[in-house]
C-alpha cells in the first residue's frame, strides 16, 4: 500500500484547507510494523471553524488506516512548538524537520531552516534545573535501595531509569524523549553508558543498576538533597 498517496486521499478528504501537511513517525521512515498509524502533522490559517481555537489533536480511521493527526494554525504551531523546546521534548518541531512533505504552500524551506536551527542548537539544562532534577533521582535512588517488595522495587527503578536517562541526555545537549524513543537516544548518545544502565535494569539486578545511576548522578554533578529549594 502507498501510504503517502493514502494520507494526501485523508487530508483533501477531511482536511481540505490545510496549507502543509507532513507525514511523519514509522511511515516517513519506512519502518512500519503491523499495528503502527500514520502520524500526520497539518498546519495552516484556516483548519478550525471556531475562530479562536489554534489546534487540534485528534485519531481518525480512513481507508483502513488510523491517522493521529495534530493539526495547528501558524500561531498554534509556534506555541506548541516553543513549549516542546522549552520541556526539552519538541515532538512537533521534529515532525516537521524529519517528516515527508506531501502538501506545501510554499513556506516549507524557511519553517525547516528555522526550526532545524533550534533543533541544531540543543536544549539548555540551566544550574537549578539540573539540581533539581539531580534532587529526584537522589531521592528515587534511596527508595530503591530501601525497596524489599519486587513491585516496589520495580516501579522505583523504572522511574529512575527515565529520570536518569533524561539527565545523561541533557546534560549532553541532547533532546530527551518518552517511551521507546527514550531507550533509542539513549543508546545514540552512548551504546556504552546506556547498556550500563540497561543490563543490570532488566537483569533486575538493582544493587548493581543503583550503583550505575549514582555513577551517572556524579557525572551530573553528583547527589543533591539536603538545603535545595524548590
């Protein structure tokens, strides 16, 4: 099946006045599994009959396939998109760099030469962010090593690989991420500072993966507790 001929069937049909539309996620990338939908991000003026509303996430079945669109106005876009940056996660952003065009206005090339810009430049982990974040997995990390119930135990590390992870890639300049893509850029910053973590995580080895994330924590700057303020 030609899935892009299929999404720009979907969005003359239900979206006829967006102005871009991008396909992005697995069936930009050509990795589809068997369960995967079409992610499909639209922008333009006049997408929404109430005037004031700017965007728009919704799930729609066309053809047999499942779309999850997000749909913005410029304006949308632009607050969407700057509140990705600054959470350090710009879903959006890079949907729009990294995705395959299938309908363009003409403002394309200046909307991915500005945002790959910001993409480029990474995120900034300021000094209290930092600390405040070295302060959860400080905390995490002590519940863990006073866990004695598995499912305590497992939930406690499962918390504190993410948080852990978030850190490594920050503090890297990296973009963090959620769910699979976590692990993946992981693994992209460092295949050896992420199996450090991960072997022993899934091994529920946890004395051993509680002594890898206090490694990481003294990276960072080491532990921070008492005297920080929220």
């Amino acid at each position: 099946m030609d899935h892009l001929a299929v999404a720009e069937r979907f969005v003359a049909a239900r979206y006829p006045r967006a102005d871009v539309a991008i396909v992005a996620g697995s069936t930009a990338r050509g990795e589809r599994t068997p369960t995967s939908d079409i992610d499909l991000l639209l922008i333009g003026g006049e997408l929404f009959e109430a005037e004031d509303q700017t965007s728009e996430a919704s799930t729609h079945e066309f053809e047999g396939e499942v779309f999850e669109v997000f749909a913005y106005t410029p304006a949308g876009f632009d607050e969407w998109a700057e509140r990705g940056v600054a959470q350090h996660r710009p879903v959006t952003v890079h949907m729009l760099v990294e995705g395959t065009v299938i309908r363009d206005d003409g403002r394309m090339p200046s909307l991915r030469l500005h945002w790959q810009r910001v993409l480029d430049a990474g995120p900034a982990l300021s000094a209290h962010e930092s600390a405040f974040r070295r302060y959860v997995i400080t905390d995490v990390l002590d519940d863990l090593r006073d866990a004695r119930d598995p499912l305590e135990q497992h939930v406690e590390a499962s918390i504190l690989f993410e948080r852990t992870a978030e850190l490594m890639l920050l503090g890297e300049g990296r973009w963090i991420a959620t769910g699979k893509w976590l692990p993946r850029r992981l693994r992209n910053l460092s295949s050896e500072r992420a199996e450090r973590l991960i072997v022993p995580l899934l091994d529920r080895d946890y004395a051993t993966f509680a002594a890898r994330v206090e490694d990481e924590l003294v990276r960072a700057g080491g532990r921070v507790q008492s005297g920080f303020v929220r």
